[in-house]
DNA sequence: AAGCTCGTCAACCGCACCCCA
DNA sequence: GTGGGGTGCGGTTGACGAGCT
C-alpha cells in the first residue's frame, strides 16, 4: 500500500542506494525540496516524496549530529520525555543535531531498559512497585505497560482527583526527585518503608489542592496545562516543619521560594499532619539535586 | 560453520493537522 | 464550510549485524 501521494506511480521502496542519496543531496541542494511531492520526479527518483522527505530529514540533512548520545543528551531527553511523553518531534527539538527518529529509537533500545532496571516505569517515571517491575522485564514493549499508564497518569493531581490520583502524588514524589541525574543517584535511592508511608500520608493530606500540580526535574512546581507553563512552587511544605527537621541553610533559600507564593501555602499547612512526614527524608531526597536551587533548562522547556 | 536470538536503526504506515481553493 | 493535497508525527516493521549456542 503505497502514501496517497504517490499511489499512482511505480515507486521504489526499503533502503536507499548511494546513487539514490546522490540525487536526493544534488536536487535538494541545488533547488530546495519546495513541494515534497515532486521532488522524486524532479530529482529522478523512483521514490515517493514522503520517502524522499524521510531520508533527507532522518539521514542526508547536513546539519545531523552523527555518533552515540551523549550522557547530557541521555538526560536530556529523560527529562523532557517526562514532561512531554512520547512527543519526539519536541524532544527532538531540545537536542540539536538529532532526528525524532533517532530519539525514538534511542529511547526504545536503551533508556527504556535502563529505567526499567533501575524500577522506574518508563511511561510514567514513577516507581513501579516489585511485581511491575518483573512485568517490564520479562515484557519489555511499551504496550504492555499501557495499563500502568491509564492507572497511573503521569504526574497529575487535582482537586477534583480521587483519592487514589492523591496518594499518586506520593509515587509521583520519590522518582522525581531522584530522575534528574539517575546515573548519578541511582546508588543513593534508598527508600525506606516509613518514608514511603509518610509519603502517601502526605498525598493524602494534600485534598484541597487547586490545579494541576506536577513535579519537574527541578523540584516541586505548578504545570498550567492550558498554557503548559510552570509556576514554582506548586506544593508549599509548612515553614516550622523545615525548621523542626533541622534543615540547613539551602532549606531555607527553599522555604523562601516556597514562601514567595502563599496559593497553597494555606491549605497544605492546614492539612498537613505534622507527626506522619520525615522531613529529613525530603531534605536529603532534594537537595542533593539541588532541585529546588538550579532553575536550568528544563525549566525553561516546560514552558516551551 | 551453521543456525538462532537479540538489539539497533532505517524506513514505512496510517492518522491528524494545516492550508488553500 | 468543506474537501483535497501536503506535511508532520508517532507507532511499527523488517533488514542487518553481533553475539551466542
């Protein structure tokens, strides 16, 4: 079955032949691609112009970054696909030199597995629990794992959520703050039982919050999704129980950009059950990070 | 050496969107 | 408003090579 635009004609298909990158380079080159329908007939191509368009745009473009991703590109692109999901044309576009295609393929063969070993769910990037994570092992295809995704959306939690979407926020919670440099911290991810109960005790006390409120790479924040912007601090910590768990001085730089936006602050203090959360937990889960202190480009990709 | 498995990646397919007549 | 052509995008396929048995 041949693409529309090509249907009427004998056309050539499956890898291309240097004589036939010859051409494609030489028309382009000289004349621009202009209409990609046709260019085949123009460049004297047995091919359709999808065809021609895909091999220049993925290959033959002179402006292609050749060789391995980088580890600050492996990042990269873990950081975005977080926010963004499978948009590899986006992803793509925080990475100069690169082809949605190579990200996609990148991802599928490599970081996909990584995350996965490492218990992370590559759709989500929450922690997947012991028995999901044996599931994506022995099924290691995007699709098997659909159903995590409709059970768990990704980094999502409203007023109107159910309670189960709340305490999400807690799964949401320790893979987030861990992700941004996985290679870097995936030896220091020690989660102890009582901090994740403390953690879907948090979530839980988290009912009355207002919007979409989402964890970035950078920390706890606020994803406006009609117009897909960050606001900083989504989710206020109240100011004594910093100061009870004895938090340093980079604390409280955090507690002051908290501060600065008193939306939830309210609220989440409120509710906020001052016995049931190790604060300490959250202070060295952060600050290593430094989450909350590099406002870097990730920030300004959400926004994008 | 031959056959098999698995991983990688180029290319294809189908759908959605945009633009224009 | 609408239909058709062109384009972009994400999912999927299949060829090929490396490694293993």
């Amino acid at each position: 079955m041949g693409h529309h635009c090509c249907s009427k004609q004998k056309v050539k298909r499956g890898l291309w032949s240097p004589e036939e990158d010859d051409k494609l380079i030489k028309h382009i080159t000289n004349h621009g691609h202009g209409c990609w329908s046709s260019v085949p007939k123009l460049a004297g191509l047995q091919r359709c112009g999808k065809s021609c368009r895909l091999r220049w745009i993925n290959y033959l473009r002179p402006d292609l970054k050749r060789g391995s991703f980088t580890e600050q590109e492996e990042n990269t692109i873990i950081d975005v696909h977080r926010i963004l999901g499978n948009r590899w044309a986006q992803i793509a576009k925080h990475l100069p030199g690169r082809t949605d295609n190579e990200v996609k393929n990148f991802w599928n063969s490599c970081i996909k597995k990584k995350l996965i070993a490492q218990g992370l769910d590559p759709n989500t990037h929450n922690l997947l629990s012991s028995n999901q994570t044996k599931l994506l092992k022995n099924n290691n295809n995007a699709s098997d794992h659909d159903s995590f995704q409709q059970e768990t959306p990704p980094f999502t939690i409203d007023s109107t959520s159910s309670k189960t979407a709340q305490s999400h926020l807690a799964a949401t919670l320790l893979p987030c703050v861990n992700i941004p440099h996985y290679d870097q911290y995936q030896n220091s991810m020690i989660v102890s039982q009582s901090d994740l109960m403390a953690l879907d005790q948090f979530a839980a006390n988290c009912s009355s919050m207002e919007s979409n409120n989402v964890m970035s790479s950078s920390g706890f924040g606020t994803l406006n999704e009609s117009t897909c912007m960050w606001d900083a601090g989504g989710i206020e910590l109240p100011f004594e129980q910093q100061q009870k768990a004895g938090a340093g001085q980079e604390a409280d730089h955090v507690m002051a950009q908290l501060n600065s936006s008193d939306h939830l602050q309210n609220e989440a203090v409120n509710t906020f059950d001052s016995n049931s959360f190790d604060f300490d937990f959250v202070d060295s889960a952060l600050l290593p990070s430094g989450v909350y202190c590099n406002v870097n480009s990730m920030d300004q990709l959400a926004w994008d």
